[in-house]
C-alpha cells in the first residue's frame, strides 16, 4: 500500500481563501491563477478551509493527471455539486457507469457520421444570415448561441429547437455563471431552497420541459433517424432493460446545452478578435474567396481552409470555452513530487497553460500564423488542450471544431462584425469562459469578388 514518507505541501498564497467569502478567487479566478502560476511557478497549494487543493500548470504535470494516472481521480467539486442540473450524464457521471455510456454514445460522434452533419451546419447558419441587415446592430454572443443551438438540436435529436433557442439560452447562461461560483459550490449545497437555489431549480425545469418533450415524441413516432438520441433510445442492458426518461434526461441535458455553448463561446471571441486585427481578418477573407469564391462552404472545403482552421485554433488558445479543469484524488499518490491522499484536489487551468511564454511566443497576441508548420506537433502533449485530454478528453471535439470552421467560412464571406464603440468585453470564467455583456457589433455586408481578385487579395494579406 501507498504511504507518503514525509508531509509536505506545496507554497502558495494566504490571502483569505480560509473566509467563507474566497475572497480573489471567487472575484475572478482566471487572475487568480495567473498570479499563481507567476508567483510559485509550476506547482502551488491551495488550501480552503481543511480542503487542500494543487494547482499545476506544467504540461508534463498535467499529463500525469489526466492520463498517466486518470483512475486515481474523479471530476472536481465544482461539476460534482452540478448534478442536479446535469444528472449522470457523462459530464458527471464516474467509474463502470460513465464507460458504458460513453460506448453508447461514442458512435454519434464517429467522424463518417460528423460529415452527415455538415450540411445542416451550414444550412442553420445561411438561415441565420437572411435575417441580418447592413448596419444593424446585435449582440454576437446570443446569436451564435442561438444558432449553435438549433444545429445541435437538428444533428444530434433530430428536432427543431427554433422557437425554444431564447428561453433555453437564458436559462443556460443563469445555470452557468452560478453553477461556477465557488463560494455557492462549497457552502450552499443545492438543496437548500435559498432565492438562487430556486430560481436554478426553476430554470432546469424549464429545459427538462423541452428535453423531455423531445423524448417522448420520438418514443411515440419510434422512428430511427440514426442520431444521438435514437441510438440511447435503442440502447439495451445486459439484462435486456431500456433507459428510462430520466437516463436519457441525463445524458441529453449534457450535449444539448454543453454541446452547444461551448461553440458559441469559440465563435463569439472569435469575432471580437477578428473585428481588432484587420490584417488576419483581412487574410481569412482572402481565403474564404479564394477558396470558396462567393458559394456556401461544405466538408470537403475544410482541407483547403487552412488558415480558417489556425483562426480557430488561435482563438481556442487565447479563449478556451473550458477555460479550468479540476479532479479528486481517490487513491494517493504524488503529484510533482508531492503527496496527495483522497479528498485532495488537483486544479490546472488552460488559460495560463495557453499564455504561457515557455511555449509561445508574444502569448497575449492573436496571431493565428503561429500555428503553421505543425506547431501543434512541435509542443509539449499538453502545452494545448482547449478539450481537455485522457479518457476524459471532450466526446465532442470534433464535431465543435468542424462546426465553428463552417460557421465561421460562412458567415465571414458575407458579412464583417464591426464592435460598438465603448461596449467593453471581458471574459466571464464560469463554468465555460464566455464574454459578459455579450459582443455587440455592427454588420457590415461584403461585397463578393472574383476569384482572381481574391487571388491577389490573399497576396495582399501576406504582405501586410
């Protein structure tokens, strides 16, 4: 058996994490744990009341936890006390439980089946556009929230959530900044019915609504359309037994609010970042006509859009909608050459592995070009996980990559996002990181050109 031979915990910062309140952390914890990192390097503690936590943010480190050594932890205290809102889904669920599930529902993202959904990507987002006008002004955030919702909707249940998107969309955006709040995920459990409480309570209801209604209409039609939710439908217990609504409740709840938040986060930094670097927007148009010459772009464009793809992987650095990971110890070892028992945490934060000088150059600067010449390949495994990684890695990674580069290709070649002056944008690290007060512009329509125009466009932007 395991036993540590010293005691030992890493430094790290006394600055009122044992009051109720988790002062700075609380406050803002994406400049909390870069002051960490900066202040005690790659390795420091963290200790709430009696509960101990290590913050790492070495690759290398990183990598021992979430795959070396994956059995000996479980998700952390923040998605553990959001059960309620998630069920067993495969966010949270653990063990036996969470591995059959995932088998079950790993078929719906096999990449031949991904392709199928390409073209309802872009049919959602052309749908979209024909309501947007020249010179109207909109929030960003909550039209890429409200599309990425009817496309997982569409794709993954085979329904249409149009006329649900807005309530949904409110409801998520409560349930996740409030579900991230530490000081509530500590101390206030979710069953005590303070005003918060029941409002989250309220709010779940409202998409349970919406869920089960989707469930109990295709129980009822017992069509198979080969999605997500016909192969869970058809899923079967050794003992021969169906998911009950509530299973299904589950595993639905995950992906449909999960699944679709986290794309729009990607595309709305995304178009905040474009609106203040003219010279890459101006690069990524260059490719989108030449490439795409003024036609809707399809899976098989994506090979060619290269630059459209380092756009996104640029911005998954700067802004990964998983912003923080964090796991329980169950079976002690050691992390970084310290003990950890069971109950311990481990934290590790992508938005300081992400800017971190060590692997990238000007960190803070968004410069999709960095990722040519196969720097993915050229960095530490773990130097870059916006998905997370191990057994735990995001089902859904692929399907959010292939459609925030649709989306994106073709949105950008028929309009520009200029910002409203004096709306300040900042981000918001709850449970994604998604930008408060939303990213209001301004559309501006391109006009199309040539594809030999576009030729010497895309030379024009390499010289600039």
């Amino acid at each position: 058996m395991w036993r540590a031979t010293r005691k030992k915990f890493p430094p790290g910062p006394n600055d009122g994490l044992k009051r109720w309140s988790l002062g700075p952390l609380n406050d803002n914890p994406l400049k909390y744990f870069t002051r960490l990192a900066r202040d005690y390097g790659d390795v420091a503690g963290i200790r709430v009341l009696n509960f101990g936590t290590i913050f790492i943010n070495h690759p290398d480190t990183i990598e021992e936890v979430l795959v070396t050594n994956a059995r000996k932890y479980t998700k952390g205290r923040v998605l553990r006390a959001n059960r309620h809102v998630f069920g067993e889904g495969l966010l949270t669920s653990e063990g036996e439980f969470w591995l059959r599930q995932r088998r079950l529902a790993q078929p719906a993202f096999h990449r031949a089946r991904i392709a199928s959904y390409a073209a309802t990507m872009v049919e959602y987002t052309q749908r979209m556009l024909e309501g947007w006008q020249e010179g109207e002004e909109l929030d960003a955030h909550q039209e890429m929230m409200r599309l990425t919702l009817q496309i997982v909707g569409k794709t993954l249940f085979d329904a249409d959530v149009e006329r649900d998107a807005q309530d949904v969309g409110k409801s998520l955006e409560m349930l996740l900044e409030i579900g991230a709040n530490f000081r509530r995920t500590i101390f206030v459990p979710h069953w005590i019915p303070t005003p918060t409480n029941l409002r989250m309570k309220r709010e779940v209801a409202q998409i349970e609504k919406i869920l089960y209604r989707i469930i109990a209409e295709r129980r009822a039609s017992g069509r198979d359309a080969g999605d997500l939710l016909s192969m869970l439908l058809a899923a079967q217990d050794e003992d021969g037994t169906r998911m009950t609504d509530k299973q299904l409740r589950d595993e639905t709840i995950t992906l449909f609010l999960a699944g679709h938040e986290t794309t729009a986060s990607t595309l709305s930094w995304a178009w905040w970042l474009l609106a203040q670097n003219p010279a890459v927007e101006a690069k990524l148009h260059a490719e989108m006509d030449t490439v795409l010459a003024g036609r809707a772009p399809t899976l098989d464009d994506l090979p060619n859009l290269s630059y459209t793809a380092h756009v996104i992987t640029e911005v998954l650095r700067l802004y990964p909608a998983a912003w923080g990971l964090a796991r329980l110890v169950v079976e002690p070892h050691e992390v970084a050459g310290y003990p950890v028992t069971k109950g311990m945490g481990v934290a590790m934060a992508q938005w300081v592995v992400h800017r971190d000088p060590r692997w990238y150059d000007e960190p803070e600067k968004f410069q999709p070009e960095r990722w040519e010449g196969d720097l993915l390949r050229r960095l530490p495994r773990f130097a870059y996980f916006p998905f997370g990684g191990g057994p735990r890695q995001c089902i859904g990674n692929t399907f959010a990559l292939m459609e925030a580069a649709l989306v994106l290709a073709t949105i950008a070649q028929k309009f520009r996002l200029r910002l409203v002056a004096h709306h300040r944008v900042v981000p918001l690290a709850s449970i994604t990181l998604r930008p408060r007060h939303g990213v209001r512009v301004t559309l501006e329509r391109r006009h199309q050109i040539n594809a030999r125009d576009s030729s010497i466009g895309a030379q024009s932007a390499v010289a600039d």
